[in-house]
C-alpha cells in the first residue's frame, strides 16, 4: 500500500520515468538469471545428468527459493552493499532531473552491456556490471557538479572490489585441490574421463551433481537477488526518497527506535566510554523526532506542522541520523581498547533496533526480484553454457570436475553472503572449471579463456564509461 500511496504523489514525466526504471530494474534481473545461471546448470547437462529443460527449470526454481528465503529469513546485507555504494544522499541533494537521470543511466548501462555480452556468449559478472554503472553514474555526477571524484562511497566501493577479485582466485585453486583429494579418495576412473555419446553418469554421482547445481542456484539467488533488489532500492529511493527512508513493513517501530537510543548513551554511561560529539547530535536529532510518537508513519505530521524553518522531510531526516549512528556504533564496535561488554551491547542494540528501521526490502521486492530471476534462468542460457562446457578446457567437462568446480562454487557463494559481500558466480563457477581442468591435466583453451578474462578486466571500466556517458547525456537532454 505504501508504494502506491507515495505513485499518488507522482504526475507526468516523473511517474513515467518510475514505471520504465522498474521495468529496467526487473529486466536487470531478467536478464541476470540467464547469462549468470547457465554456469550452474552446464555440469547437469554436459555430463548427461539432466537433460536441458528439467535442468533449467530445476535451476530456476532453486534461484528462486534462494532470493525469497534468504532475505526473508536473513536479511539483505548484499543488498544494502550495493545501495550503498552510491550515497544515497546525492539522490536527494540533486535536483530531482539529476536524480531520475542518475538512476535511469546506470540501469541502461547494466542492461546493455549484460545483453551484448551475453549475445557474444561471454561469461562475464553481472555483479561488475552493475557495480560498474553505480560507479559511472556517481562519478559523472560529482564531476558534472565540479566536486571532483567525491560521487561514490570508495571505502564500501574497495570492500566490495575485494570480495570480486578475491573469490575467482578462491574458486580457481579450492577447485582444483578439491578435484585432486577427489582423485586421491575415489578411484573410479570413470569420474575423470570425458563421457561418451549415451552415457550416463553412475547414481550417486548423478545425486552429487544435482545437488550441487541446486546449491549452486540457491546461492546464485541468495547473492545475485540482494543485487537485483539492491538496484529496485536505489529506484526507490531516486524517485521517492521520502516514502522509503524509514521501514514501511514495520511503523511501530517508533518506541522501538527510542529505547535503542536511550540505551546507546546508557552504555557508553556504564562503560565510562566518552561518547563522540556527532554520535551525541544525531542521537538528540532521532530522540527529539520521535518523542511521543507511536508509529513511524506519525512523522508525516511532523513534517507538515513544521512552519519553524526545519526541514520539511523529517523522515528523511530522521534516516540519515540513524544512518549515522549505524556508522559511528560500527566503528566503535570495531575499536581497540573498549569492554567487550560494552561491544556486545552496543552491537546487539544496532542489529536488533537501529539496521532493521533504515535498512529494509519490501516484500514485494523481494518476491518480484525472486520471480524474475528464476523466471530468466529458464531462457536463454545455452550461449554460455556452450562457452564453459566446450571452450574453457579442451575436452570436454567430466563427473568429477563438475562436482567439484559447482561444490566449491556454491560453497563460495553461500560464505559470501554469510559475510555480507557481494561476489560474481559466473567468475567463481567459471574459475572453478578452468582449475579442474588444470588439475585434471586437461588443459585450457588459451583463446577463450583470453577472452573472458578481458571481458572480466573490461566490465567494470566499461560500465563506468558507459553509465556516465549515458547520464552526461540524459543531463544534457533534460537540464
């Protein structure tokens, strides 16, 4: 209901312009779930496990289970990764041209290159595209203002740069050693052979591989559907800031909010800890908004009574102050020298009280996200799954490697998530199998493993160009 009472507010070009990011925004994830999920289900199918159809089917299903279970029951950390690459607070200074046209540039960036890479058969990451275009458009924006590089939060920008770079070096070598213990423990040399025309797969190794490309689904869409869902917050909040700064599933979270500050100071009371003067401003700002009120929706009020000069968006307010405080607990958390008492407390007030009001996904994010991604993994994945089944190694994909390669992928992926880092699948899988193709003796094929490797370099500076391009642009069409 939120969501339609905040389109209320919206006429002409503006409310136009929301419905096409939206449509972006679900192709993104569309398409997301074709190019990067073939990697999941080519083991199935090369190695005559699954035939093509079942395999997808299975494979979008198990994306689409785990989107919806992992952020309902979990959280949406990896979501909350990617919005906050881009400071959120850029879409509000901005005028409000600069703002649709900053969201708009980066969903067509991520979109066209996913597609024309896709279209190439080229197994890039859709987690660099899109991080890529975040980045172009908070460049172009701050350059186009004179404010130099100052567009993109690069602290979060390097944490997640890491966990990319990181992962297909994690899932190159883990592969290959998997394969190599698996040689040295299962000695049927039918695991490490090519097979043959007709041949199928021994039982349990059929149970493997199924297993471990439903694992590879499931984590695919527990980290890839916090992106997607990532990019729908950023719509959100371009084109309604206001409507989606404080938790809409949740209003009565007010006397909540007001307990945690409260017991903020009073830990750092107890503990003899001094408190930071601009954690003390923000926690007076959040208390003298929400004294007295039963629900977060009473905020709106607040904002219309005010005839004092204060800002009229209180809630948006309200958000960056608990923002802030977030932050400044994080860090104090994260110090050296204080009580591991006064850590806990403070950690578990942040967690439980204070994240969950600003940091929050619709449901019908979540299950729209889900829906699209499962829904585009059953088309179009035969293109690059012909890349990495036949033109990474030089023969063609055995039991054993494709066991290995999607075990360590899934398991990669799963820890990702667990660690709140959002990281490429199609990098780890595809890593995967080039290792155990090492490992196994079956070499590489230079060519393409050439190509992809470029396509990976070039992904995140294209995108930045891209996006950029795109906004510069869409500025200069609409002033």
């Amino acid at each position: 209901m939120d969501f339609w009472n905040a389109v209320g507010e919206l006429s002409g070009w503006p409310l136009v312009f929301l419905f096409i990011a939206l449509l972006v925004a679900f192709a993104f994830e569309f398409i997301n779930g074709f190019h990067d999920t073939a990697n999941a289900v080519t083991t199935v199918i090369y190695t005559h496990t699954l035939s093509a159809t079942p395999a997808v089917l299975y494979s979008g299903a198990m994306n689409f289970l785990g989107a919806l279970v992992t952020v309902l029951a979990g959280g949406a950390a990896v979501a909350f990764s990617i919005v906050n690459l881009l400071p959120v607070d850029l879409l509000i200074k901005a005028n409000s041209n600069a703002a649709l046209v900053m969201v708009l540039a980066l969903l067509f960036a991520g979109v066209m290159w996913n597609l024309g890479t896709w279209y190439l058969g080229l197994p890039v990451s859709s987690s660099h595209t899109l991080i890529g275009s975040i980045l172009g458009v908070g460049v172009a924006n701050s350059l186009w203002k004179g404010e130099g590089f100052n567009g993109v939060n690069w602290a979060k920008a390097g944490e997640v740069g890491a966990g990319l770079l990181l992962s297909p070096l994690c899932g190159f070598v883990a592969a290959a050693v998997l394969l190599l213990l698996m040689r040295r423990t299962l000695k049927e040399p039918k695991l490490y052979e090519p097979p043959h025309d007709g041949d199928r797969p021994p039982r349990w190794v059929r149970v493997v591989l199924i297993c471990t490309c439903g694992g590879v689904s499931f984590a695919h869409g527990s980290n890839d559907g916090q992106k997607g869902m990532g990019l729908l917050l950023l719509v959100l909040i371009g084109f309604m800031p206001v409507h989606y700064a404080l938790n809409v599933n949740e209003p009565e979270k007010a006397p909540a909010l007001l307990n945690a500050v409260n017991e903020v100071r009073a830990a750092y009371a107890k503990h003899n800890v001094p408190l930071p003067d601009a954690l003390d401003r923000n926690l007076r700002y959040v208390a003298g908004h929400l004294d007295g009120l039963g629900s977060l929706d009473e905020l709106r009020k607040r904002e219309e009574q005010d005839k004092d000069g204060r800002p009229q968006n209180v809630r948006w307010e309200v958000r960056q102050a608990l923002f802030q405080t977030n932050h400044e607990i994080k860090r104090a958390v994260a110090g050296v020298g204080v009580p591991a008492e006064f850590r806990t407390e403070l950690e578990q007030v942040r967690k439980m009280r204070i994240a969950p009001a600003i940091e929050f996904v619709p449901v019908w994010v979540v299950v729209g996200t889900a829906l699209a991604l499962g829904i585009g993994t059953c088309v179009g994945y035969k293109r690059i799954v012909i890349t990495v089944a036949e033109k990474i190694g030089k023969t063609h994909l055995t039991y054993g490697q494709g066991a290995a390669a999607e075990s360590v992928a899934a398991a990669t992926i799963l820890a990702a998530s667990f660690i709140k880092l959002p990281v490429s699948t199609t990098q780890v899988l595809s890593s995967g199998i080039a290792g155990t193709m090492a490992a196994n003796g079956s070499g590489v094929q230079g060519s393409t493993c050439r190509k992809i490797l470029l396509a990976w370099a070039l992904t995140l500076p294209a995108c930045m160009l891209l996006a950029g391009l795109l906004f510069v642009f869409g500025r200069l069409l609409v002033g």
